[in-house]
C-alpha cells in the first residue's frame, strides 16, 4: 500500500516566483534522482510551499527525502475531506494507538483557505473529541511539553494528519548555485563541504586517507552523482588533484577546511578561483558536534 508524505521547503518559499518556480524543478529533479539510487519509486505532486511523494515504501523512502538539500522536514500523512466529521473520525482511529493512559496531548491545528472555523477552534473541539472518546485513559492537554503532538493541517478542500516530523538538511536544492571542489582532509573539510552543499552548490570532492570514509560514506549520501578523487596525503598531491577536478568540471571555487592564508604558493595552481573556508569561525568541539549531526541525517 502507498504512503503519502509532506515534504516541506522554507527558504525556496521565500523567492519571488519565477525562481522559486526555478528551484522547485531543481528539488523536484533531486528527489527523483535520490530515489533512483536507493531503488524507490514515487511520484510527486505539489502546492504552494510543498510537495507531496506517493511512495510503496513509505519509511525507506522519509529516510531518502532527509537527505535532499532544500527539505526542512518530511511527514508520513493521512489524506481526508476538509470535513469536520471526517477529520474528527480519522483523527480519533489514528490517535487511539498512541496514547497511553495517563499520557499528555497537543493538537497543533493550520488552516490555509476560506473556513467555517479557525484554527484555534478546530484545535479546541478536537481536543475536546479526544478527551470524550479516551475518558477512560485519564489523558491531559499540555500546550508546552506534550508527550503526544496531534497535527492537522487544512489546505483547502483536503486536509492532513500527521504525528512526526523528520528533519531534513534545509537550505537549497542542489545545482542552483554553481559547481566547487572541496578538500576533505576529516571531519572539518568534510563538514565545510556539507555546508556549500546546503547552499545549492555541486561540490566535487579531493579526499585523502584520513576523508575518504567522510566523503565515499557520507557526503556521497547527499548527492549520488558527486566526484570523488582519493589522493595520498601528501600537499603536492592534492594540489594538483584540488587544480585538475577544478578545471575539468568548470568550478567556480575551491573549499578549504582552514583559513585560505595558510595555503601559501598552492592558491596559485587554482588560477582565480573564489577559495571559502566555511568552518574558519568553528571550535573543532564546534565541528564534531555539527558533523554528528550530518551523519545522523545521512543513516
């Protein structure tokens, strides 16, 4: 049986339409691509600020969409009529299983459209339907720290329901933002990588010894499609890797993992490529806290 589940996108939002019409292609163009490569099939739809995946394997596929730049997070929902009746039934048979006598509730309630009702309302009556139907689990409402979140989200003529949200990378699609090449010498390089990625770039990777798990076992999560060049650690090495993917793949830039100064004579092999070092402001506890992250998402 399909699943179906809310992709949601923040910041693409935020673009005035011709690019956010842009972007959207992208995004859309890079989930297809990461179900490819992981074997899934889904179809797409979508309105204004999100897309909807119809897929026969709902789980595996949340834990694909968590990895395509541009997703804020990603929800398995349940698709009814914008009917008060019908929520409030749906609502009660899917919560049932997962309040526990004694446990504390939300309902967090949106509504986009013309309605009879405001979200505050909705989320009033149907709180209020919860407690009547469940009166024998001695349930609470707790606005701040619920051990059980009821969503309902109303768009128009259909409405969703949903429990959870997973959290994706956000930022912005892959490929809207030009092409670099990142040196990934451990977790610092590899993380000032992820961080051009998350800004819609197309990095290629130079990876020696002690990065070629960081870039082949997680980075390559993020785009299937990346080049990666293993080299000896050795600075002539990667120079030259770093000169010769630049130039092959027409990039704009050349990622660090420390301050561009320290790379003395080797900026010269690069020409007038733009050097970033991203993580320069970042304490290494810094790095190893925001990689344990990356490499959460990328499981």
């Amino acid at each position: 049986m399909a699943s179906l589940i809310l992709v949601r996108y923040g910041e693409l939002a935020l673009k005035s339409p011709p690019v956010r019409r842009a972007f959207e292609r992208f995004l859309r163009r890079n989930i297809l691509d990461q179900f490819v490569a992981d074997g899934i099939t889904g179809r797409l739809r979508s309105d204004r600020g999100h897309l909807y995946v119809d897929a026969d394997e709902g789980e595996r596929a949340i834990r694909t969409l968590r990895r395509v730049f541009g997703v804020t997070s990603v929800s398995l929902v349940h698709e009814v009529p914008t009917d008060r009746t019908a929520i409030r039934d749906r609502l009660l048979e899917l919560a049932g299983p997962r309040l526990a006598p004694g446990a504390s509730f939300a309902v967090r309630a949106r509504r986009t459209g013309q309605h009879p009702f405001t979200s505050q309302e909705l989320a009033r009556d149907l709180g209020a339907d919860v407690l009547e139907r469940f009166s024998d689990r001695h349930l609470s409402v707790d606005l701040e720290e619920p051990d059980v979140e009821l969503f309902v989200e109303v768009r128009g003529p259909v409405t969703y329901l949903y429990f959870d949200r997973d959290r994706g990378p956000g930022g912005l699609p892959l490929g809207v933002a030009g092409r670099l090449v990142a040196l990934v010498d451990g977790p610092r390089g590899a993380l000032g990588a992820f961080l051009m990625m998350k800004r819609g770039c197309k990095v290629g990777l130079v990876s020696v010894p002690l990065g070629e798990p960081l870039a082949r076992g997680v980075l390559t999560r993020f785009d299937p499609a990346v080049r990666v060049t293993a080299v000896p650690a050795d600075p002539e090495a990667w120079c030259d890797a770093i000169a010769k993917l630049a130039q092959d793949s027409h990039a704009d830039g050349v990622v660090l993992p420390i301050r561009v100064d320290e790379y003395g004579d080797a900026r010269a092999r690069w020409g007038d490529r733009v050097l970033f070092s991203p993580t320069v402001g970042l304490t290494d506890g810094e790095v190893a806290d925001w990689w344990k992250s990356v490499e959460e998402l990328a499981s």
